[in-house]
C-alpha cells in the first residue's frame, strides 16, 4: 500500500490551477475555452474555483488545452517504476 499527504481535493486542484493557466497562456476566455470544448462556461468556472468536474469534462478541456497522450501515458507500464522500494523495509536493506 503506498501512503501519500495528497487527498483527492489536493488533486483535483492541482489539475485545475493547470488547466486555468494553460488557458490564460492561450489568451482564452472561459467563454472561449466553453465553445472549444463543449463544456460550459459555468462548468469551467466552477472547475477553475473548486476543482469539481465530471472526468469527461476534465478529458474535453484537457483535450482542448493539452495532449491527452500525456494523462494516456500516466496509466502505461512504467518499468522504472517497478524498481522503486516499496516499504521502509526495501529502503533500509539498500542503506539509501
């Protein structure tokens, strides 16, 4: 089991403020960003402010802002992954 201090609203955050100032960068209004996505100005608002969404809203702004090969790829085997310790036990036999 892997412990984190993150929390779900700590995430869903996070993809906001980016996908706010990936917006800003473009020089796109919410009403602007709304007609690129499909998703409503209201709905981008509410997003930006609380970082509640559905996650194919999430998926259509993202599309409309960024690659959605780069969240793909989050859900890839990562073979460096499976090298990472995965207890405090690992850690302390490799004397890190």
């Amino acid at each position: 089991m892997n412990f984190s201090l993150l929390d779900d609203t700590d995430v869903s955050q996070a993809f906001a403020t980016h996908l706010r100032d990936l917006r800003k960068q473009a020089k796109l209004s919410r009403e602007a960003l709304a007609q690129r996505s499909c998703v409503p100005a209201s709905t981008i608002k509410k997003f930006e402010l609380t970082g509640q969404i559905s996650f194919r809203q999430l998926l259509l702004l993202w599309q409309s802002l960024d690659s959605l090969d780069r969240l793909y790829q989050l859900t890839q085997a990562n073979p460096d992954r499976s090298a990472l310790p995965t207890s405090i036990e690992e850690v302390l036999k490799d004397e890190l």
